[in-house]
C-alpha cells in the first residue's frame, strides 16, 4: 500500500473531505485497503489519475463510483477515502510479525529502537506481552517499518486535573510501545500509516477490553510533536512525560476503529 497523506470517512450520500494534505501529487482511493478503487473509478493503479496538490489549494468534484469487490458487491458508503502518495515505496499492509521476518537488517537510526526489534520484538509477541505489526517491501520482503501495542495502566494522578475525576486508579489504557521506520523508507509518510493503524487498532479492542486512552513516551521532542499533530497531550505530572490520547477523542476526529 501507499502511505496515506489524509484519510476520512464518507457520510450516508457518499460525500468525504480530505484535509491537512501536504504539497505534492496524490492517488484519490476510496474503498478497503485489499479492495482499493482510484479515482475516477478504476480497480487498476495505473488508470487512476493523480491529483496535483498545491499550497492553500481547495478542490472540489472528485466524484468517482466505486467499483465491485472480488465478491461482485460494492464496499458500503462508510468505508474511507484517502489521499495517497504515489511517488513513495509501496509497502505491504500492516500483518504480525513473522519468525521467519528478518529483523537483523532493520535500522531506523536509533540503535534503541533497533536493537529492541532485533532481540526482543519475537519473544514480546509470542508471549503476547506486546503485538507487533509490520509493514513490508512487497518486492525484497525487507521491513520497512513497526509498531508494538499492549495493554497497560497508569496512575490517576497522571492525568491532567479535568480528566481524574470520576476515573478508577490505575486507569487502564493501550501502550503504543514502540514505532519505527527503517531509514531507507522515511519521510515517505510510512511513520502516519503505522500510527493511524495503531490507534483504529486500539479503538477496535477499547470496544472488547476497557481503556480510555493510548498513551506513548517519546524520545525525543521531534518525536513528540509527531504525536502531538495526531491530538496526543502531555501528561504534565508523569515524571516519564508520557502522552495520551483519549479514545473518545480519537472518535470525535473521525479515526474509525
């Protein structure tokens, strides 16, 4: 898959907008990520027209029908358009990691988040002490990126003032542990993708087993203003200055478990 620039979410008479989408040139997708049709209306990638963006450009008319899936129907109207880059290396969807996935080669640039991939990312998963998540180069099967999810707790007292009262202590929640792009796959939007993955993920398990957030720790401030763009906030008396975003914010900014 390409990585996504926007995503969002079409209403009952199939109208969607798309915003915050960065300059560049763009695919126009609409449909399941297995099923995917492209503007004007195409099954096939290389048919679809893509679209120019432009600095403060506000399009309108991207009308297209979607076309039927592999089972003769149609995806419903509920189903998410999204923006998506073409110029970027393609990558697989996000699936759980393998044994047989080679993790020696990975390397994002910080040897922290390398060497806890390399040496504890399978034992974490099989033990189901965290899921990991991979995404692939379809060609060379290198993995150009991860994400681990589990489940977690924090203190009450962590949370800002306004959000303490009326919450159990500890107030359970979904640690996104870890995320990281292999240097050879960066800037290329793949770090929004895992993320956007991560947090539909746990909106879908908040709907199973209970908790009222994600949280994550950044390592650094570029880093945390990455999260900070995704409504992630500070947990101003967590002396680990972790993050959190609710999941009933997550619901009001349109991510769809």
């Amino acid at each position: 898959m390409a990585s996504l620039a926007s995503i969002g979410e079409t209403d009952d008479a199939g109208r969607y907008k798309l915003e915050n989408i960065p300059p560049g040139r763009y695919y126009i997708v609409a449909g399941r990520i297995d099923v995917p049709t492209f503007y004007p209306g195409t099954l096939d990638m290389t048919a679809g027209t893509a679209v120019q963006i432009t600095p403060g450009a506000v399009l309108s008319g991207m009308d297209f029908e979607m076309k039927a899936n592999s089972a003769g129907r149609a995806d419903p109207g509920s189903q998410a358009a999204r923006a998506q880059d073409p110029d970027v290396a393609e990558v697989t969807p996000p699936r759980p990691l393998a044994e047989d996935d080679d993790r020696r080669r990975f390397d994002c640039g910080r040897e922290s988040l390398n060497n806890w991939f390399r040496q504890h990312a399978w034992t974490n998963h099989t033990s189901g002490a965290s899921r990991v998540n991979v995404i692939c180069d379809p060609t060379s099967g290198a993995i150009a990126g991860y994400v681990t999810l589990s489940a977690a707790q924090i203190e009450r007292a962590f949370l800002p003032k306004a959000q303490q009262r009326n919450r159990p202590n500890p107030v359970p929640v979904t640690l996104l542990g870890q995320l990281a792009v292999d240097k050879d796959y960066q800037r290329q939007s793949h770090a929004a993708s895992l993320l956007l993955f991560a947090l539909k993920t746990a909106l879908r398990a908040a709907e199973i087993v209970g908790s009222v957030g994600v949280i994550t720790h950044p390592l650094d401030d570029g880093v945390r203003a990455f999260y900070a763009k995704w409504g992630f906030q500070d947990m101003p008396f967590d002396s680990r200055r972790a993050m959190i975003v609710r999941m009933i914010d997550l619901k009001k900014n349109g991510i769809a478990a």
